[in-house]
C-alpha cells in the first residue's frame, strides 16, 4: 500500500532531506608510510589520503581528536574545508572534501585510516546518503506487523553543499500489513537533488509477523515381525543372525551375568 493512501497532511512531513554546514579541519602532508603509520596512531594522528579530479593522490594526517567529531556531524556527505600544511609555517592550502571512505579497527572501533575525495562546490556529484527511521510504527506496538527497511541509503546527485546530510524517515504512518514507503514519497528539493534509483523501490515495509511452526517429532517405526528394529527397510536378517546359537553339548549352560 502506497502512502499516497495516508493523505497529504502525513505525507507533507514524512520523509525530509536534512543539509548540514561546512566544517573546517586541518591536515597536514604525511612522509610516514606502509606499516611505520602505526606510530602516527600511537601519536594520536590518523593517517589519511587525499584524491580528486586532476589532482595526484597525496599522503595526509590529522589529528584523531580533531577528525572523530567532525566525522559524527559530517559523515560521509558533508563537505568539510580541509587546510592542507606541509612542514613550513606558511598558509595552506584549503580544499572541499568529502570523506569517501572510513577504515575502523574491528575490536576498538576506532578510526584506523580515512581517505578524503576533492569536490568541487559548482559540480554536481554523486554520492550515497543514509536513511534514517524516526518515530514508532504503531503496527509494531499492535503486534500485528514488523516495519522492515529495504533500503539503507538512496543514491542521489547534487552539489557537494545541497547534499543532504541523510533521509529522515517517519515511520509512525505506518499502521496496517503491507503498507510501505516508496523513494517517492521522500520530500526533496527536484530543483537540487536529483533522485538517481526506480522511485518504485520501497524504503520500508510492513511484514507480517512470521510464525513459528513447531516440527512435530517423527513417528517411531513399528518392526515388522521377523525384522530387527535398525535394520533397512524391506531387509529381514537371516536366521544365523537372529537365532542364537545351539550349545555344541548336552553340558547345562549357565548363564551370563547381566
């Protein structure tokens, strides 16, 4: 079931591309490379590469301290106006980057390596933003369905300063099994951003709850008269094997003790 269902107050408010400032950090060029980074860490510095249209890739580091709380505003589609210094203490350079990709320790999760891709504020790019679930769906606190995200992020271009930061996504419309969000219905500005998926595709979905079948346990096998309990269907042991043995005297056998 389409929102469209839903009427246009809810809709109006439903899905919203939030756009965030420009952030400005410092950088400075890095000579420390391959596995020697690891002292840049134990130093409180995060080694970084810079890369971009018509430029060469350079070797970069910044401050750890500095770059975690930027990164949690910015994320990855927030521009942040990185002043490049080399080892003089001259002015540096200042260029508009994205961060393109973050690399985390696996057990510490902590910024390991961060690559920064050059934009140009007057081209548009592409690039992926996040969705974002906000509210409570009244069909989960009913019981009678489970609201399933289909899609993490949307592709879309634009300028690097109307990216928006992420899609925010009001589930609390969601009220019957099989009703869903469409990239459609996300409320965007069409003269910036630019969807760059099918708008058929659905956000979010209502779900039946999935029932839990019980396996009923398998019925025990009744032997056949004259066959072994274990043995292959359709397959009798010979007598030598079910008959026990005829004593070779007349001597009275004792029997064994159990």
């Amino acid at each position: 079931m389409s929102l469209a269902f839903l009427g246009k107050p809810p809709y109006q408010d439903l899905v919203l591309g939030v756009n965030m400032d420009i952030h400005k950090l410092s950088a400075q060029k890095r000579e420390i490379l391959g596995r020697k980074v690891k002292t840049l860490r134990k130093e409180g510095l995060l080694p970084a590469n810079l890369y971009g249209k018509k430029i060469k890739s350079e070797s970069l580091q910044v401050k750890l301290t500095d770059f975690v709380p930027i990164y949690k505003e910015a994320g990855e589609t927030g521009v942040i106006s990185l002043t490049v210094s080399g080892k003089s203490k001259g002015k540096g350079e200042e260029v508009s980057v994205l961060v393109a990709n973050l690399q985390k320790d696996p057990i510490s999760d902590s910024p390991i390596h961060v690559d920064f891709r050059k934009v140009d504020l007057k081209e548009k790019i592409t690039a992926a933003v996040p969705v974002e679930f906000t509210g409570e769906a009244p069909c989960e606190k009913t019981g009678i369905g489970t609201v399933v995200q289909y899609l993490d992020e949307v592709e879309v271009e634009a300028l690097p300063t109307d990216l928006p930061e992420k899609f925010e996504v009001d589930v609390s419309v969601l009220t019957e099994v099989d009703q869903a969000i469409y990239l459609k219905d996300l409320k965007i500005d069409k003269a910036k951003v630019t969807l760059k998926d099918d708008i058929q595709k659905i956000i979010a979905k209502v779900e039946p709850p999935q029932k839990v079948e019980e396996e009923a346990p398998p019925a025990e096998e009744v032997p056949v008269e004259g066959e072994v309990a274990g043995a292959p269907s359709g397959e009798v042991p010979s007598e030598e094997a079910t008959e026990a043995p005829v004593p070779a005297s007349n001597e009275k056998q004792t029997p064994s003790e159990p």
